[in-house]
C-alpha cells in the first residue's frame, strides 16, 4: 500500500464520532471498511473505496489500495453502501418558505436519502434541483414532477396536450397524476407524454383503471393504486371513495388468487411500482395508536400544527362508520402480499414512503418502509435494492447509480451497523456522502439541530 503521508489528511471513525472535513471537491478514501457494493448479498470485508469529484474512481481490498495526493481518508469499523432513494417524496410548496423547503431537503439526506423524486413540483423546485446539483445547498439528487394533473387541472383534450407540453417545456423530469383524470382526457395526456418522452407516474384515476394505465406505459404506480379494484373486478356500480381509501372498501371482494396475474401484467409492460405502504398501515393499522405514532423518530422535527393535523386526519378517520379493524388488517396483509408477488414475479419495486404524509418525516419514514418489504417476504438486500439498484434501472443510469463500482456516482451512505442483519437504520447513520461531499454526524447534528429549532 502507498501512503503519501506529507499529503494525506486521516479521519478515523470510532462508532459516533466522524470528524472529517466536508468537501465537494477533491478526493475522498473510505479506507479499510466493510462495504456493500450492492453486486451481490454480502459485505466485502476491508475494502477501500475511492471517490474524486463526485465518482468512484477505484473500488478493492484496502491492501491494494493507493491513496492519491491530497486526499482526505475516512476509516472505521463501519459499513459503507449507496445512499437510498425516496421515490415518492414531497418537497413543501413555496409558500411554506424557503428555509422550509430546503429543512426538508436536510431531513432527507440526514437519513442516508441521497435521490428523491417529487411528486408534487412546482417552478421552486426546479430551482432547487440546480441548486442541489451545484452543491449550492445540502440536498439530495432531485427529481421532480410538475403541478399535478387531475380533475381540476384537465378540462379538456386540448388543455390536456398543452399542460404536458408546458411541463416538457419547463424542464421537468416527470408528470405527476392524481384522481378525477377522465379516460379521454388521460388518453390526450399519455399520447402527448409518449410523443415527448416524458415520463407519467402517480395515482390511477376512477374510470382509467390498472390495465388502461399498464396499456399506457405509465412510469410507476404509486400507492399500490388500483390493484384491489382488478382483483374485485372492477365493479361498475362502484362510486369512487376518497383518495387515500386505495380499495380498502373492496378489501372483501378482492380475488386474491388473481394478484400474479395483474404481477405479470405490471411485469410486462415494464410498469414499477412505489408500494408506500408504511402510509396506509400508519392509517389503518390499529396496532399504531396516535400517541405512539407522534413518538416515532423524526416526529421532534415536524411542526406541531403537522403533528395535530395527522393526529386529527388518523382519529376521524378510524372513528368513521366504515372503519373496522379486522377489515383494516386484511387489506394491508393483503398490499403486502400483492408487494411479495410483485416482486417475486418481477415486476419491479421502488422505495417511497410518500413523505412529509400521515406520520411519514421525511427521511425518517424510509426505514419503517423498508421494514415492511421484509415483512412483505424479501431479504434485507432486496428490499436494499428499491432503494438503490432498482432505481439505477428506472433513471436508465445502470452503469452509475445504485451500487459501488467504478464511475458510479459517489451518493453514499455510512452505517454504525450491518444493514444486512438490520434494516431500522434511522439511528445508526454516521455520515452521509451526496454529490461527492461527505457530511459527517457531528454536522448532520448540528444540521438537524438547526431544522428542530426552525420546525415552528
């Protein structure tokens, strides 16, 4: 091994403490640490990781490995893998105010979150997404959708075609859906969108349904929208429920026999899917009492205004007439268990929990989500894998995004413990690295210290 001792600064990480010196330039070495490269289920052992200017420029045994001029070089008895990805993230709106906007943007990345796709975008954002990719703010890669389209938005065909263009236009990365869209209208919507070559995600509408959405080529379903109206046959007679219901109304109806066939259809049209399911089971579970959801970690960051509000949104809800807790538990045993054969079919799964939502912080929720994909029957790794190689596929970045290798991005993300044994990782981070410069947990503290202070 090389060392250039007159032009080496080291760090050495002893389990909570990290005292390197951030940068966003120049060259970093994770030296002599276990690392999940995400090629296979395993942890390499000593290994050395080097990023310069943002990219992984070498990756191997830490006894081969030649230290370049200047770098700063990081070690521990810690474990290094990709940053994860919030594929159904929410970004405040303007209004909200700037510092609100970028203190979510903090969250985030505090909990290893180094990509994040809006769901919800407006021109602000597009803002940030520079900002961030300048290294000009503390945030993760952002990618974002445009105002939504839904029955408000889209009047007609000619509105529709003119809304996608204008998105195209602004330079937004995907449109975003929401119920209301009428099947003429979304026909208009999804032709101009294919024509362009931009990507449509978010929810199915009433009358537009799964197989008109997979027909389509719909980048992802969120929310597992629309599946337990397939398995219930799509009853014509049926007035759409509110939004966040997700079929819970047909949750007895449902033919569970038909989930792998509408698995490989999703498969076959190449369609992913964002399951957030710690969202629904935050709503129906009755296990997740309020009182114990305000306590969960990341809450002490959220405004108490947010807190009463999804305290209010949960109590009203389960109090309501349609409410009942053994149909609440059959309809989320039975996401899960559309998530499993999705995946065991191979249509592909993607990390969202729908943050900052119903008891949801925004980087916080991601592990409570993961959770629930080993619930639902994959292995820590799989479920690792939504987060990180599963979007490297969705972005079309195979060859740079969602594993450690050679000319990969260096979004990465540092673990006191092994995420293949433990998967509630929330509170054993110990730094972050996103476009290149590494934080570590003395500054995501006093990040993170700053957003408490703020959060009213």
């Amino acid at each position: 091994m090389k060392y250039l001792a007159a032009f080496i600064s080291t760090v050495f990480i002893f389990l909570l403490t990290v005292t390197v010196q951030a940068q966003h330039q120049g060259v970093t070495v994770f030296h002599n640490m276990n690392v999940l490269t995400m090629h296979a289920d395993e942890i390499n052992r000593s290994y050395t990781v080097i990023v310069e200017n943002g990219y992984i420029t070498w990756v191997g045994p830490a006894a081969q490995a030649e230290f370049p001029e200047g770098a700063t070089v990081v070690e521990g008895d810690v474990y290094l893998m990709p940053g994860l990805a919030e594929m159904h993230a929410h970004i405040p709106p303007q209004n909200q105010g700037e510092q609100r906007m970028k203190d979510t943007l903090v969250l985030y990345l505090s909990q290893g979150i180094t990509t994040i796709r809006g769901m919800l975008g407006q021109p602000a954002h597009l803002e940030l997404r520079e900002q961030a990719a300048k290294g000009e703010i503390l945030s993760p890669r952002i990618f974002t959708s445009g105002p939504s389209f839904n029955a408000n938005s889209i009047q007609s065909e000619d509105q529709a075609r003119q809304m996608v263009r204008d998105q195209v236009d602004a330079g937004y990365d995907l449109l975003k859906f929401h119920p209301g869209i009428q099947p003429q209208y979304f026909d208009a919507i999804t032709q101009e969108a294919n024509e362009f070559g931009i990507e449509f995600s978010g929810h199915i509408s009433h009358r537009v349904g799964l197989l008109r959405s997979l027909n389509a080529g719909k980048g992802s379903i969120d929310h597992l929208d629309r599946y337990l109206e397939f398995l219930s046959g799509d009853p014509d007679d049926r007035e759409d429920p509110p939004i966040i219901y997700f079929g819970y109304d047909l949750t007895f109806d449902a033919d569970e026999s038909r989930i792998p066939e509408a698995a490989i259809m999703t498969r076959d049209a190449g369609v992913w899917n964002v399951p957030t399911n710690t969202l629904l089971e935050n709503i129906f579970n009755p296990d997740n009492d309020t009182d114990t959801m305000r306590n969960w970690p990341g809450m002490e960051f959220m405004p108490d205004a947010t807190l009463d509000g999804w305290t209010n949104f949960v109590n009203n809800l389960r109090s309501n007439e349609i409410y009942n807790e053994e149909q609440a538990r059959e309809f989320l045993r039975l996401r899960l268990e559309i998530t499993r054969i999705l995946h065991d079919e191979g249509a592909g799964l993607m990390l969202g929990a729908d943050a900052p939502q119903i008891f949801n912080p925004p980087g916080f929720s991601i592990y409570r989500e993961l959770e629930l994909k080993t619930r639902a029957g994959l292995s820590n790794f799989e479920a690792l894998k939504t987060g990180t190689v599963n979007v490297g596929h969705y972005l079309g970045e195979t060859d740079k995004t969602g594993k450690i290798d050679v000319g990969y991005r260096a979004d990465l993300v540092l673990f006191r413990v092994n995420p293949l044994d433990e998967i509630m990782l929330s509170n054993e981070i110990e730094g972050v690295m996103s476009y290149g410069r590494l934080v570590d947990r003395r500054e995501l503290d006093e990040l993170l210290e700053g957003v408490k202070s703020r959060r009213n």
